[in-house]
C-alpha cells in the first residue's frame, strides 16, 4: 500500500497541517509494514480476503482514476507516534519521525480486515 494516505480532499488550507501544506492525517499501510519507527508493529495479519479485495480496488483506482470513489469499512489499529516531529530538508522537502514515506504522517491506520466495499462512478 506504498503511498496511500487518508485525505480531505475539501479541507480548507487553515484546517491542514499549514506549516507542512499537507491535507493528510493518516498513512495507510497493512501488518508488516515497510517504513521502521519507535511504534512496535500490530501483531496481526491482514485476512486474506481483505488482502484480495484491496488489490483489486487498487486495481480498478488505477485504471479508473479519478473517475471513480472508493469507500469502504475497515478495522485495524490506529498507531502514532508520542512525539511527532517533522524537519524541512535541504532538498526542500520534509522528512519525520512519523509514518508513510519519509514519516511525514503522524499517525497510521493498519488495516487488517475490509468489508463493505463500494465504488461509485463519479462520470454519471
């Protein structure tokens, strides 16, 4: 799930991280995730029907773009971190002690089952 965030899309800039110009609040990952941080790993697994099905909704996201919505009910485990920090790079980009790629979210929902899939077609 390498860059997939929970986003509001209609946020207002003064209701976003301003400092940081980002309307996400939450890294998406599944058990197992990639990025290291000081918050240990859930211990469990994403159940193998849910695995199926957000591969599939990625799928269809891909081709469909931003034609399509997709929602859906999940459960998993909120994790942040105690003491979120973000640093400006030279580069001009951020990098933190938080989630997603270079963890600049500072809180995480790991999935580990989904139900209740919709996709609706946003060109009708």
């Amino acid at each position: 799930m390498h860059g997939t965030v929970l986003v509001n899309r209609n946020c207002s800039r003064e209701a976003r991280y301003e400092k940081f110009e980002r309307g996400a609040a939450f890294n998406l990952d599944t058990p197992g995730g990639e990025i290291e941080t000081d918050v240990p790993n859930p211990d469990f697994d994403l159940d193998e029907e849910s695995e199926r099905l957000l591969f599939e909704l990625a799928r269809k996201k891909l081709e469909k773009g931003d034609s399509i919505l997709i929602t859906i009910t999940c459960t998993g485990l909120i994790r942040s971190t105690e003491h979120f920090r973000l640093e400006k790079t030279s580069g001009g980009g951020y990098k933190g002690n938080g989630f997603g790629h270079m963890g600049i979210y500072p809180a995480e929902l790991v999935i580990k089952s989904i139900k209740d899939a919709e996709i609706k077609n946003l060109n009708n």
